[in-house]
C-alpha cells in the first residue's frame, strides 16, 4: 500500500484567441502540488501558496477534493485521502488554476488506490470538480493540465480531443493584479453570434492547428485573435488593447487573453530575447493603473507523479 | 508569343462539415478544361458538356471571362482572349463548377500573356468572377481548384490560406437531380448562430485539421458534421438524413453536404470497396423520388497547363 504521493499539475492557458472552449496549452510552470496520503474520507490537511486565501478548505467545495471524490466514485471505492495542498498557480487569473488543482486531485486518488482509471477518466472527474465550481462543464483547461502540450477538445458528449506537440517558443505572460472568476467571465458571454464572426473564429482556428502542426509561429500569432468572447471580457480588464498592441511591437508575434483573463500572454520566437515583451506589458497595465506580476515560460508536460512512497 | 494554352481546373468540395467558407478538397475527376488563344477582347467561342446550356455566353457573365478579365486588369495589360470552354464539372451541383471556370481562365490569361500573378493574385482573380456569379466573396472552392489538396482560408481580407496535402482515401460523390444555385443556398443562411453551436464546430473543424496532418481518417469522419449552416440547406433536398445514414450504415467513415449541395459526399479507406456506398446513396435518393449520378474519386491537383502551343 502506497503511504503518500505527490503530483505535480501546471497551469493551462484556455483558447488562445478564437478556440473559446476547444484549444488550451500546457505551461512548463507554474505548477500545483498534492501531497495525498489514504484516508477514510476526503480531508485537506493543509493550503499553501500564492491566492491559497481564497480557496475553500471544505472538502465539498475544494477542486482537489472534488476531482480526487470523482475520481474514487468512478472507481468504485468508497474512501478519501488526505491532501495538503501547495498552490503555485494563483486562482482567478485565468490560468487554469482550479482545473490545475482538480487534475493532481483526481491523479492522486487514482494513484493511492491503483484504480487504473484511463486519460479520459481523469479528465472527467477533474471537469466534474470544474463544473462544480466555475459553474460550466469546459474541459480545455483540465484537459491540458492532465496531457500536457496543446489540446483540442473535438466534443463534449462524449469527450473526444486531440493533443499535439507545439513547437518551441517562449511565453510571456502578464497578470495584472485584478480577480476574474471564471463563473463571472462565462456570465456576460453572449448567447448568439453573427454567423461571419463565427466563420472567422472557425477559420483562425483552423489555422492555428495547421501552423502549430508546421511549426510556423509566425502563422500561429497572426491567427491569434478572437471576435466573439475576447472583446467582450476584454472591456473589464484596464487598457487590455493597450497590452496587447505593446506586446506585439515589443516583438510579440500574437497576443491573447488567458481563459477568462485577466492575464494575457504573448508568444515569442523561442530564440529572442524576452525582456521588451515583459516591460512593455507591464508598462501598459500601469497606464491603466494596475500593478502586474510578469513572468516567462514555455509550453510544458502534463500532470506528473512526483513521488510515491510504500 | 503563344498561339494557344489549354487548362485544366478541377471540381472541389467545399465545407467539408463544419468548415463553411473555410474548408475545401479539390477532387481528381471531374474537371473543367479551358483552351484560350490571343485576343483583343474576351470571347467566348464556345461552351461544351453537361449543363453547359446552363452558362452564359456572354463574357460578362461568364466565369472564364469575368476571372480572364480580371487577371488581365490585375497584369495591366488592355487585352482579352478567346475562349473554348469544355465543361466536365456540372453546374449547381455544389462541386465548385462555376470556380473551377474561373480559375481555369485566370490561369489561362496568366499563360497567355506571361503575366506573372502569384498564386494568391490567381485566386484573387478567380474569387472575384465567384462574387459577380455566386453574388459573394469567398475564397474556399477557388483557392482548392487552384492549388489542389485540402485548404484552410484563415483570412478573407487580406487573403490568407494555408494547403495541406490530405492522407489517401476513396471520396463518393452523389449528386441528385435538382439544381442548388449557389446564390440561392446562401440566401437562407442565418445571419446569426447560438454561441453554442458555433464552439462545437470550432471544435470539429480545429479536430479535422489535426486529423487531416495526422492521417486519421477515422477521425476526419467523425467530425465532419456542420451544426450551423448544413441543416438548413439540408431541408431543401428530398431525404438528404436519409443518404447520410445509408452511407455510413454502408461503411463511409464521414458523409456531408459539398458545398451549397445538392451533391452529397462520403469519405472512404482508400482500401475499401465504394460500390456498397454508391448503391446506398443512390438507393436513398431514389426513396427521395431523385435520379442522382453518383461518382468515385479522390483528393486532387490543382489547375495545371496541360499544353501551350508556341
């Protein structure tokens, strides 16, 4: 009987312009962390790391509970463990930050108990948990934290998607310090959208998987760009236009709102030199009075187990 | 100077699905054939095969013409060409008749006068004879007719597009005794979609563009269903569900309406035998009360000049 395990689960960035719902990358960090021990009912032992303030130590409302609950349920065993929780992705930036959470959950659980459950079982129970608590069933966000690399989500019921390999680059993504709930961004969407606006989004798409597919980056960024939910969600966040337009004169080669945002990331040539981005981007939320925390990463591997000890 | 070129443009399938003005797959067979010599002005000295009767004679209003024309205006040169128009492509059968004409006679003037246009300036003139005709601007049959293979449009203004060349397989192409203007398939088109409805074809078109580089038939075909504009043209034509179940009952991978239809077409295992597709597809527009012609082929080249004459 295993005694402890840790998983390690990282950040995803949803949509990536026109794939509302459908496209989400992986990031190299940040990650979230579970320690998970056996247990004879869903208890967190413990909350740590950046935002852990925000999250709720109920057992029934926390997405490593929830995940790791679903997760025992589809295998048919009626027992808990015990979760201390290091969160390094801070929720409600539009990072994938629960949906993080809910995979290392579900992973964990099905790894104390050895119930084999498959990818898509996992991906499942961690986007019951994100149903539960961003209020919608979308699966880019868990998808992509549970495989790693860039996902498509092909279809909801039954849940079919592809993963692929993106090529290099580098990611600068810019927080500003401002909360976007997720369950608030879905809110104001619009229920219907002119079928031209639809067909761009579906051509953008198209593309981005092409390019990705190619390795043209170039291709990718210029494909970046959405004309349904973006502009909507972008008219809360301060001076978002600003941003984006700074990024890509600093050299970014395409701009987007993370998820429901607020942060927004640029993708980069793997080769250049990332501190103009940087600057720029955090420059441009300062002009619109917000404060911004800036980092750089990479697309990144899946969830992964850490360590397990018998 | 060349006394004379002949040109050769084939048929395409638009849409493919969930790809409305983005997708399209030029086809081996059938093909439109354009043999132009020197001329001061656009003329059109004769028009030959299935549904010529349908085709204006007159060089404005004529697809050959109209894209000859423009090509010429876009070289600066004051000239036309005289025009021998062979039709293999019947039209308004939704298999892109009308812009495998067009880009037949821009590449044509092209040759003739040694003009010099790029790929995407061919298209450019051929998509501008499609807007006269088909009474609107998109790009998908022509830029297929042009540069064979699978493309994506990613951009309308600018023009943006990107070929792909699709895995082997066998394409079953019904096409039933009605005529489907291309004018009159958009006229009852919805000027907007619930939101819903267009993320799930974002889905399935990013899916199929993935599958495609993949070569995963199986999985083009499952994601080859329009939630937006196929029902609606789909009611116009006498027991369309039917054909698509008794394609896939009989072993078709995929089934979708080509282009504005009436033409309906089924994916195949380029090793599977087609006769069992072509006998159900042709069954169930009988049961339809239709006639229909039905027809084997596979993905193809784009126009090419099959001789010049010094």
């Amino acid at each position: 009987m295993i005694s402890s395990v840790t998983v390690t689960a990282p950040a995803s960035i949803a949509n990536l312009g026109p794939g509302f719902d459908v496209f989400a990358l992986a990031l190299h960090q940040p990650v979230d962390t579970v320690k998970a021990s056996p247990a004879g009912e869903l208890v967190i032992s413990g909350i740590e790391g950046p935002g852990s303030e925000k999250i709720s130590k109920d057992p029934s409302k926390n997405a490593v509970t929830l995940a790791a609950g679903r997760a025992l349920e589809m295998m048919g065993k009626d027992l808990g463990l015990r979760a201390e929780i290091k969160k390094g992705i801070e929720p409600e930036r539009g990072l994938g930050s629960s949906g993080a959470s809910a995979v290392a959950g579900a992973m964990a659980a099905n790894e104390l108990y050895g119930g084999g459950l498959s990818e898509t079982q996992l991906i499942e129970a961690a986007a019951f948990s994100e149903e539960r608590i961003a209020g919608s069933l979308h699966y880019d966000n868990v998808t992509a934290s549970t495989t790693g690399g860039f996902v498509i989500i092909g279809s909801f019921q039954p849940l079919r998607y592809t993963k692929l390999d993106p090529p290099p680059m580098k990611l600068v993504v810019a927080s500003p310090e401002m909360g976007a709930p997720t369950k608030k961004g879905r809110e104001i969407l619009p229920k219907s959208v002119p079928l031209q606006k639809a067909v761009i989004n579906i051509a953008r798409a198209s593309s981005i998987v092409a390019a990705l597919k190619d390795g043209d980056l170039d291709m990718v960024g210029e494909h970046m760009i959405d004309s349904i939910v973006e502009p909507v969600r972008a008219s809360k966040i301060p001076n978002f236009e600003g941003v984006k337009e700074a990024a890509l004169k600093a050299g970014a080669l395409g701009v987007a709102m993370s998820g429901a945002g607020p942060s927004v990331f640029a993708i980069l040539d793997p080769e250049s030199e990332a501190e103009g981005v940087k600057r720029a981007m955090k420059d441009a939320f300062e002009r619109g009075g917000l404060g911004s925390e800036v980092f750089v990463t990479k697309p990144g591997l899946g969830a992964t187990i850490k360590s397990a000890e018998g």
